[in-house]
C-alpha cells in the first residue's frame, strides 16, 4: 500500500476512504475536512477515528458531565480536577493521593484474562502519570446470571487477570464489588481503581511546553495488539448486525510494567520530566495530541522512530496501536542523556521520536514523508458534542407501580429463618473468598483493612499513622427504578462505607456504566444519574476529581441497568484507630444508627426471594448521610466503638451475618419496637449502620447520637455462637458460614 501523504491528499480530494469502518459517522468524516481544508490523510483519519470515539471524546456525555464543575462543592482538599490523567487531593502532612476508576468492559468479554489485566494496567499507569507512586487497586465486576455457563467463562478469567497482573505489580487489592445480574449477561462490567501517593509538589501533568523540548516515547515496543482497542470495541453495542469492529484486545506484561513504573518514578525524582502521558486508548494518537493541545505550542513526531515489535506496522497501526506498558514523556535537551540512562538501567527501551515546536500544529512524518498536520485541539479535545434526545421511557411508571413492599412476606418464624438463609447464601450477598483469596491483600505491608471490610484502608505514613481509605460502591437495581436516586444512593453507600472505618470522606470518582446512547431512555437514565450524582456531590461536599463514561454496554437492543458505580476516597489521621467491621468481644452492644422503614424496592430480599424487581428504591436523604458519617468518625476517633459495619444490600440481617462471622462471635437481637421482624431484618433504609459499643461507653456514645440527633437504637448484644432473634428464630453460625461460603465456589466448580 502506497504511503497516504498530507501532499498527496491535497492532490486527490476524492479519494474513497474507510471512515465509516474506523467508526466515523458521515457528517463526522465532513467536518474534519473542513477543519484540514482537505481530506485526511490515512493517518490522520485513523488519529480522528479513535479520538473521537465514545469512550475517548465523550461526545455523548460531555454536555451531562460539566454539572460535575458547574456543581462542585468547593474545597481546599482539590489540588486537580477533572481534565487530567486522574484528579489529586490533598491529605494532609504535605502528602497528596490522586485516584481513579475506569472501565475495560467490552474488553473482557472477548477476551477476561487479558483485558482485566490491561484494565489494571491502563488504570495504574493514570495514577503513575500524576507524579505518583501506586499503592493500592479495587476492582467493581458485574457478571450475568451466577449460573450461566458464559459467567463460569468470564468470571474466572476476569479475576485471574486482576490477580496476575495486580500480584506481579506488588499492589494490594483491597476492595471492589462482585455482583451477578442477568442484564449483564453478555455485557460484563470490569471496572478497575487505582490509588497513588505523592508529595505535592511531586504532581505532574500531561503537557507539552517549552520549544525544542525533546517527545521521548518509553516502555513496551509498540505492537500490533489492540489496535483500535478500546477506544473503538467500547463504542458500539455487541451486535451481530453490526459493523465488525472488535480488535484484538490489548496483551499486558506486568513485569515490563514494574519495571516502568519503577523507571517512572526516578525520573520524577532527578526532576527529568516536565510533562508527561501514558499511552492507553487511542495509543500514540492520545499521547501525541493530548500532550500537543494541553501544552503551548506544536508537535513534530517521526513515526518511524517508533520501537516495533511487528515491522510490517502502517503508520495508520503504529498510531492507532494500544500496546501496553508505554509512556510518553516531555524532556529538556540537556537533561535527555540521564533520562536514557536510567531508562537502560532500569532496562526500559526509550526513544526520542521528535520535539515541542513554537507551532500550532502537530506534524508527524514517516521517513520523510510528513502523513500528518492537523490542529492538536481539534483531535484531542475539540472532537464532536451530541446532544443526544432522552426522554423517560413509558414504562418507567408501571416498573415503579409494581412495589416490592406488596410482595407476599414470610409468615412464620420458619418461614422467616429459611428466607434469612437463602438470602446470606445468594450469589450477590454470598462471602466472595473465592475471588478475593485470589488476590494479595497485603503486599508492601501498608494494608490495613481489605475486602470483606466496609472500606479498604491504606497507611501511607508509618511515623504518623496517616491513612486513605477507600470504597465503591453501585446498585445497578436501584438505578433502574429511579437512576437519580440510584447515583445518590451508591454515593450515600461509598460515603457510609468510608466512614464506617473511622475515615473522613473528601472526594469522588465515578465510572458511568449504561447502555446505548442512541436509545432515548438510556440517554435519560444517563442524564438522571450524572445529575443525581452531581447533585450528590454538592450536597456532601465531595467534588468529582475523575473518573470513566462507559456506554453501549448491550448486546444488541438488550441494554445493562444503569449502573453507576462511585468511589469515594477519605482520610484517617491515625490507622490505628479505625474501626473494623467484626463483632469480636463478647458483652459488647449492639447499635443501629439511623431509621428503619417499609423499603424494599429493588432489595436482596425481593431478588432472591421473589425474582422481582419493582416499586421505588429506598429514599435518599444526604443530611442525614452527613450526620451519620460525623457520628461514626467521631465515636471511631474517641473510642466509643469497636467495630462498625454499614447496612445496605440485604438490610440489617445481611450485616449482623458478616460482623458475626467476621468475629466468629454470634448475637442475640431484640426487634425494636414499631417494628415487625421481617422490616427490621430485611428492610434496605439508607443512612443507617450498626456498631459494637462497649458498656463501658454507651452513655458516652448515647448521649453523642442524642445530642446531635442521630436515632441510636440498642438491638442487642453481642453472645455465643448463633445470631438469635428474639421470640423468632436461632441460626448457629456454623450453619450460617456454610450457607455463606459455599455458594461461590460451588457455582465456580
């Protein structure tokens, strides 16, 4: 194939060209010809193609997204937002953490172990870019039905590719989320978050500044895996019909990755890098135009400097490539032979492929031939806004009329024994040991609280104690009832469970899972629940510091729930005052913060019980969020508890169950007054936790929650080795335990 020049394109206007294949819609294709004057090149048509792809240009959520800036509470914590490789808050004893989650779904349904390991990857090397080392990864799944054969497919190759890569990288995996839903089936979601520690002034951004400074491309050799990779396969649906669009997925090697970041962070420490990116979607095309628009002047690249690992490579593929493990970096001339050396050192193959110009374009020529000369604002971040059409489906009303609270209850303490069970045994609210014995919790030492646990929890200064915790959460059901107060809800869940440990809450990242953004009720759904969340934030006083839109998450007209999925990042001043989640002192009182009402719309209880899914999910009340989290920080800080655990899926039965199990101590429970045993056990109320208070302390802690006016109701004490219920049933632990445990790997064998 004859090479595609700028000159030759400005002789032939006419030429056909593959736009519609590169995922190009017609008037797409129209307007960068405006914008060049001409056609494109090849390479600059491949360079648009995967930049203003969904998943790079956000094109159909840009105009939902900038509530997360016109909204945002306003905080001294911020130090980057939104705009960069991952948002950066202040902690702090002069330390910053920056944080990030992001999406690889599409991927690893083609291929699991594979594209949940570049998820890990691509995620760690965001957090890298900052100027941070990574300490810690979490990892929200989705999957299909807990027994379809697909999901014993996916799940195990998904997990393995989150352990092998986590594990090789030496970062602890300290919490996520499994959950199993037919609407995933076919449409898994595998949403990775990573977490880094810097100083301040060690942050670093993606930007290229300064004339004559040199463009030195770092890490892996380029090959021809994932070319188009996620920037294209994460924007359409999985559909037969369609055009055929799903690339190879991207291979990852952890050790080249190790030995990057490792590489990475001595160049930060000798100040050799003045602007940097890593190279994940859209690849070469993403580093070079993202770099060249976010700096003050041009870029002039020579592509064929670009270290192979396939020499049969286009210009077209090298731009488009997504390999692994690559870095693009921003270097003075006289401080580029130390960049080389500490890169060999490190045995890091590096290369200087071009330069900062005192230009406003960016070229790039391929052995001579310049196939590339496009404005970089207009790739990088001038790509297309739809303002796609949304309205609230039709049958929103009737899916809200069918109420879950009318759904036939149990109606003997059997009846309501064996309920209790099948619901600690389900898929979804079943222990996950499985998954997680597979991942290193507590690798580098500085873990110190991991999944089960609320929140995971890492120190990251040993002289003071000083700790980040971090959690995730998301309830694709709630959201299908009602996705504003779906987003507000796993908001309230993150923020709980953050707090929970003890830690402060101070900000937000998200990753938007939904369907197809052509489909109105889909765009509605959207559009609920980025301004329930924005709306959230504000009111918590949490900005969104980052995060991922991830859409066409269906196979073909069959969309996924909307899924939101939040996490929130707090702070702890001392580690070793948190609070854990088990029942482990015998004597000790049980707690339930908050209040109790008949909700059950789009509960554990209705799924497992009844297959339902239906009515109005439980009410949002984020002053009440506030006050909650005040309560369990302050009793955490001051002593007053020992073990705290918030209530969520599956209401106050399912957390009773895994602070008694986590423990190995059981409880005696007396059902409240104004409250019938079933809506006490399985009734899913936000704004609520239960604690362990030692009897030492109740009056102390009763008269906090009565001061500040926090319903603090006594349910119990903490005895034996059963959970009991007053006047109802008694289930031994050992029996609860087998009911927990055994689900996972038995639906796994």
């Amino acid at each position: 194939m004859s090479l595609d020049t700028v000159k030759q394109a400005e002789q032939t206007p006419e030429t056909g060209q593959p736009w519609k294949e590169l995922g190009l819609k017609e008037d797409e294709y129209q307007r960068i010809r405006e914008i060049l004057g001409r056609r494109p090149t090849g390479a600059e048509l491949a360079m648009y193609s995967v930049m203003w792809s969904e998943h790079c240009s956000y094109k159909s959520s840009k105009v939902h997204l900038k509530q997360f800036g016109e909204k945002a509470p306003r905080t001294d914590a911020l130090l980057v937002g939104i705009g960069e490789n991952a948002g950066v808050v202040d902690v702090g004893q002069g330390y910053a953490v920056t944080f990030k989650i992001e999406s690889h779904n599409h991927p690893s349904y083609i291929e699991p172990y594979q594209g949940a390991a570049t998820g890990v990857g691509g995620i760690v090397r965001d957090i890298l870019a900052m100027g941070a080392r990574p300490v810690a990864v979490m990892d929200p799944l989705r999957f299909g039905a807990a027994g379809h054969p697909d999901t014993k497919r996916v799940l195990p190759g998904v997990v393995a590719g989150i352990g092998g890569y986590g594990n090789c990288l030496g970062l602890p995996n300290i919490g996520g989320e499994v959950v199993f839903d037919p609407c995933y089936q076919g449409n898994p979601l595998v949403n990775a978050l990573c977490v880094g520690v810097m100083k301040h002034e060690d942050i670093h951004l993606a930007k290229a500044s300064g004339s004559g400074n040199r463009v030195i491309l770092y890490g892996a050799r380029t090959g021809g895996d994932g070319i188009g990779g996620v920037s294209v396969l994460a924007s359409e649906t999985f559909d037969a019909t369609g055009p055929s669009r799903r690339p190879a997925v991207q291979v990852g090697d952890p050790f080249q990755e190790k030995l990057l970041i490792e590489c990475t962070l001595e160049l930060f420490r000798e100040k050799l890098v003045t602007g940097i990116q890593d190279l994940g979607g859209a690849g070469l095309s993403c580093a070079t135009s993202e770099l060249a628009s976010a700096g003050s002047g041009g870029m002039r690249i020579e592509l064929d400097r670009v270290p192979l690992r396939d020499a049969t490579l286009s210009p077209e593929e090298i731009l488009m490539s997504e390999s692994q493990e690559r870095m693009c970096a921003i270097v003075e001339p006289d401080k580029v032979d130390r960049f080389l050396e500490i890169c060999e050192k490190w045995d890091v193959i590096a290369t200087d492929i071009g330069e900062v110009t005192d230009g406003v374009r960016l070229e790039i020529t391929w052995h001579g031939e310049q196939i590339v000369d496009v404005p970089p604002r207009s790739v990088a971040h001038e790509g297309p806004t739809y303002h796609r059409p949304f309205a609230r489906p039709d049958w929103q009303d009737t899916l809200q009329a069918d109420d879950a609270g009318a759904l036939p209850r149990p109606v003997s303490a059997d009846e309501l024994r064996e309920q209790v069970l099948a619901l600690v045994g389900s898929p979804n609210q079943a222990s996950k040991e499985w998954i997680t014995d597979q991942y290193d919790r507590f690798v580098q030492g500085n873990t110190v609280l991991a999944q089960p646990e609320d929140s995971g929890l890492i120190r990251i200064d040993e002289e003071t104690g000083l700790g980040v915790a971090v959690a995730t959460d998301g309830n694709g059901r709630y959201a299908k009832l009602d996705p504003y107060a779906g987003a507000q809800l796993a908001l309230a869940e993150a923020y709980r469970n953050v707090a929970a440990t003890g830690a402060r809450p101070l900000a937000v990242s998200d990753c938007l899972n939904f369907g197809s953004p052509e489909d109105p009720a889909v765009m509605w759904q959207f559009a609920e629940a980025t301004r329930g969340l924005a709306d959230g934030c504000l009111a918590l006083g949490t900005p969104v510091t980052g995060g991922n839109v991830s859409l066409y998450n269906q196979t073909g007209e069959t969309a996924i729930h909307p899924t939101p999925v939040v996490a929130v990042l707090g702070v702890i001043d001392d580690v070793a005052r948190r609070t854990p989640m088990a029942f482990k002192d015998p004597g000790q009182l049980v707690y339930l913060l908050g209040d109790t009402r008949e909700e059950f719309g789009g509960s554990a209880w209705s799924q497992v019980v009844h297959d339902h899914l239906g009515g109005l999910p439980p009410a949002v009340d984020l002053e009440r969020e506030k006050l909650l989290a005040e309560i369990l920080i302050s009793a955490s800080r001051d002593g007053m508890i020992d073990a705290a655990h918030d209530l969520s899926d599956g209401g106050l039965v399912q957390a009773v169950t895994e602070s008694c199990l986590r423990g190995g101590l059981g409880a005696r429970l007396v059902v409240p007054d104004g409250l019938d045993a079933f809506t006490f056990l399985f009734s899913e109320s936000a704004g609520r936790a239960v604690v362990a208070v030692p009897r030492s302390e109740e009056m102390r802690f009763t008269d906090m929650c009565g001061a500040r006016g926090l319903p603090a109701t006594r349910i119990g004490v903490i005895d034996g080795d059963a959970i009991e219920v007053q006047g109802e049933f008694s289930l031994p632990l050992a029996e609860l335990r087998a009911a927990h445990e055994a689900t996972i790997p038995a639906l796994l064998a």
